[in-house]
C-alpha cells in the first residue's frame, strides 16, 4: 500500500525525538522530518558538529539525512500545519506539586503542545504520543482538540519508544516490537495502519503489534517497571550474597540460564537511574492508587524502595570503610552518567552517591568520558567555587592523593586504566568501590587496593 504520509512533525528534540527521528528520515529518505523544539540552543546544537546528546552512531545517522529530508528548528507552527502526521516527544517530568505530587506525570507540555496543534493544523492530523506519558494521556490530548475553535478530528495514537540510551540506534534498527495504539474505529484503525506502514519499511509485520489506546499506553509503563524490577530483584539478592559468601554474577548466571528467567537485565549494580524507569513506576503507583488498589501500589513501590537502599547501602560502606570519617578524604569518581555510552545524567545513582560522600564533606575528583561539567555541578545543586567537587577531564587526574576510587558508571576505558600507575599516585591503604562490577578484583587485589564490589564476598 502506497504511503499517504509525506511530511513529518516531531515536536521535542531530546534523547527520544532526535534519535526516532534520525532513523526514520534514514529508512525513508522520501518523507521530510521537521523536528521542532522550543529550546533553540538545543537546535543549534542539532544544527551543528556536535549534537546535544552522546549517543554511539546517532552523529553519522545525522549527518547522512540532515539538510536532505530532516531538519532541525524552531518552526513549531509552520511544520504542524504542514505535516500529516505529528509526534510528540516533549517531556513529562514527575509532578512536584499540587494532586498527585511526586507521582504523577506533570503534562503540562503535552497539553502545551496539543494546544499548539489544535490552534494551527488546518485539517485534520495524525497526532502520536511518543513521549513517556502516563496511561490516559490521550483522553487529554484529545480533551485539547475537542475543546479548540477549528474542531477537526485528529486521531490521536499512542506509540511509546521502547530504545534504550547508549544502544538507540540498534534498538531503533531492530526493535523487539513496535506498539501502536488507537481507537478501534475505522478513522483509528486506519490511522493505525499508515504509522505501521512508516515502520514497515525497515521493521517486519509481525514484530509490529496493534492495540487499542489504553493498551499501549499501560504496556509502556509496565513494561519499565518489569525491567526495573529484575534490577532491584538482583539487587536485593546482592546483599544477601555480601552476607553469605556468595557471588551475585554466579548466581545471575545460574539463574539466568533457566530459559523461563533469561540471562538479560541481571547485573547488581549500584541502583537503576535513567528517565523513565522512576518516573514510570511512580505513574504506575499513582495509577493503582487512583483506581483503589493500595496492594498492587505498594508492591510496585517497594521496586523504587530497594533502589533507594542500594544506593545508599553503597555509599554507607564506602563511609565505614573510613571508619565513618571521609572528611577532607580526596575520592576519585569514575563515571557520573546514568549508564555507559550516554551523556544523560537524569536521576543518575552517581548524583545520590556523591551527594551522600559530600555530605561527609569528602573532596571528589569525578571523570566521566562525555557527561559536559556544567551538568555534573547542576546534578549535584553546586557550582566551580565548591573545592569540594572537581571535575576532570583525564582519569589519571583523580587518583592523585587520593584514599578510594569509586566507579560509578560501567564505562569501558575504566577497565583499562592502568591501576599500577593510579596505585602509586593514591594514599595507602588505597581502596577501590567498584559500583558496577566491571573490573578484575582479584588483579586490582594484586597491585595492593582493598576492593569492595557489589554482592561478592570481599576481598582483602
Ligand atoms: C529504559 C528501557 O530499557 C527502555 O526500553 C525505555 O524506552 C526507557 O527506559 P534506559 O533508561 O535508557 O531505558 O536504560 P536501561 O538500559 O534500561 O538502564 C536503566 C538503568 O538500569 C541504568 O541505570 C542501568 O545501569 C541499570 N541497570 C540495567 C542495572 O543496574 N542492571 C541491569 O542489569 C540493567
Ligand atoms: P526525552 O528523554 O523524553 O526525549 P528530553 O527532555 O530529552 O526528553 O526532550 C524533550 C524536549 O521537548 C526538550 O528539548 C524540550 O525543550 C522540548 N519541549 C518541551 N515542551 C515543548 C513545546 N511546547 N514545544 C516544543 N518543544 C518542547
């Protein structure tokens, strides 16, 4: 079937629209893509050499459709009116205030936007919500348009982005599945089918699934906190193993070789950070406490609970190894991003972490390979003139008189610093927290650290 879709609106362009939006102006180079934000230091960035946001293959993806089929500005109004189908990828943080408050998602800019839609589309449009919303969202959107002067009757769809950060560009390649959602009508059904047809350039059908409007909102969610979960399962178990004399990666192993449990998703770490899977778990909490399930509300809030621990029972060791006194102690912190190969630092473990150990009014030397300083001083509600926070641009830089090394992001190049060399610069006894289990205890053990690593029996 012929493609009726020639001309694309993505309203946001941050880690979920820019990206989205690269593959599909690559998949198909005879649509055009207008990505629009309201933010123009980020399309400048988007325009130039170096794009706001790190992400491994995203700049050659860029470069190949930029200025052909896709391009960056701040049009809002223009490119909606010219579009047939909009996207909208604009964030919705948690609530901080008023009903619902540190639960809820806070919608305001979705309804910005649809609002932006329903005052400039001059006939009627496709509208995607691909931003992480919570379930219902659509009913409010919709609520926008019904409630406009022009009244045409957009479809609205929901078709969360399921891409992980650091591995977007292969998850967009070859996603597991693409969801798509709408109103079993014959408009939704067949608004339905031209956004499947988009994706069935590059995606096969059967990996493509369609379900009504609620559906894929929910699955979205649920799917985050399913994910979340088998983090803080293992995560749970890794204090156990820190008891007994076990090794939480053994135990990974063992159970993730049962074909029913599978090996993914099963490294302890120091807690789960990222965007979504906090903000997504507390819609779901939000959404079983609405609906008058306290039960199912409390289970799913226990996940963010023994996230909570994790991160602090971490930092907790690091301060009793010290006898309880880090003051003027010099740490170095490897890595601040969220997980490796991204820039995106949202609710990051490393911002508790460091936050607890300053606290204890520690000095941190921090090194992350792409985190830019400016965010690094804003996560941690601090600026350059704090001595007590020193942003490095060379690992090598951190060690210096330094009592313990923290890793705090799984980054490759920490696995070949050379710890002989960060072993002589340190003050003795040297101690190295790894956070992420990514490095060779026993060799690290070898040149001299006291290593502290999560859920293994300590060594030295
Ligand atoms: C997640 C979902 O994976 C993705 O499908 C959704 O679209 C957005 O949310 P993201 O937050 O980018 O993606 O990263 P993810 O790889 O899921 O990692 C989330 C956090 O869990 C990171 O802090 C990571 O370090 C941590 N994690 C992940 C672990 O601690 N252990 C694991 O085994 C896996
Ligand atoms: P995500 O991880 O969901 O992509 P980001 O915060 O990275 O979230 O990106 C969301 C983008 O949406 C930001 O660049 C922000 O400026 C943009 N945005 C928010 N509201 C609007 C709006 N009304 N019009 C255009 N862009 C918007």
């Amino acid at each position: 079937m012929a493609s009726k879709i020639h001309k694309i609106c993505c309203v946001g362009a941050g880690y979920v629209g820019g990206p989205t939006m690269a593959m599909i102006a690559n998949k198909c180079p005879d649509i055009r893509i207008d990505v629009v934000d309201i933010n123009e230091k980020r399309i400048a960035e988007w325009n130039s050499e170096i794009l706001p946001i790190y992400e491994p293959g995203l700049s050659d993806l860029v470069a190949e459709a930029r200025g052909r089929n896709l391009f960056f500005s701040t049009e809002t109004e223009r490119a909606i009116r010219e579009a047939d189908i909009i996207f909208i990828s604009v964030n919705t943080p948690t609530k901080t205030y008023g009903q619902g408050a540190h639960r809820a998602a806070d919608l305001r800019y979705v309804e910005s936007v649809s609002r932006t839609i329903a005052e400039n589309a001059e006939e009627p449009k496709i509208v995607v919500e691909k931003s992480t919303i919570p379930v219902r969202t659509a009913e409010a959107i919709r609520a926008v348009f019904d409630a406009s002067e022009t009244q045409h009757h957009h479809e609205v769809l929901s078709n969360p982005e399921f891409l992980a950060e650091g591995t977007a560009i292969s998850d967009l390649e070859s996603p597991d599945r693409i969801l798509i959602g709408g109103e079993q009508t014959p408009g939704g059904l067949e608004a339905i089918n031209q956004l499947a047809d988009i994706y069935n350039r590059w995606i096969p059908e059967e990996r493509i699934i369609k379900t009504n409007l609620w559906s894929s909102e929910l699955s979205k969610l649920v799917a985050n906190a399913f994910l979340a979960q088998r983090v803080s399962s293992i995560n749970s178990i890794s204090a156990l193993c820190e008891k007994t004399g076990a090794d939480v990666d053994e135990v990974a192993k063992a159970i993730g070789a049962d074909s029913r449990i599978g090996p993914k998703f099963l490294n302890a770490s120091i807690g789960f950070g990222g965007s979504c899977f906090e903000k997504d778990i507390l819609n779901l909490v939000y959404l079983c406490e609405h609906f008058g399930l306290p039960e199912a509300a409390q289970y799913w809030e226990s996940v963010l609970q023994m996230n909570d621990w994790q991160k602090q029972r971490f930092a907790d060791q690091i301060v009793d190894s010290f006898f309880n006194t880090i003051t003027d102690k010099v740490i170095s912190i490897l890595g601040f991003a969220f997980k490796k190969d991204t820039n995106d630092t949202r609710k990051s473990p490393a911002i508790d972490v460091c936050k607890r150990l300053l606290e204890e009014k520690a000095t941190l030397l921090i090194y992350d390979p792409k985190v830019e300083p400016t965010k690094i001083y804003d996560a941690l509600e601090t600026d350059e003139e704090n001595s007590n926070v020193v942003i490095c641009s060379d690992p090598n830089q951190t060690f210096e008189k330094a009592q313990a090394i923290v890793v705090l992001t799984e980054w490759d190049e920490f696995k070949d610093i050379d710890y002989e060399a960060a072993h002589q610069a340190m003050q003795k006894p040297a101690w190295i927290f790894d956070g992420r289990n990514v490095l060779d205890h026993k060799k690290l053990t070898g040149i001299g650290f006291k290593v502290r690593s999560i859920g293994k029996p300590n060594e030295a």
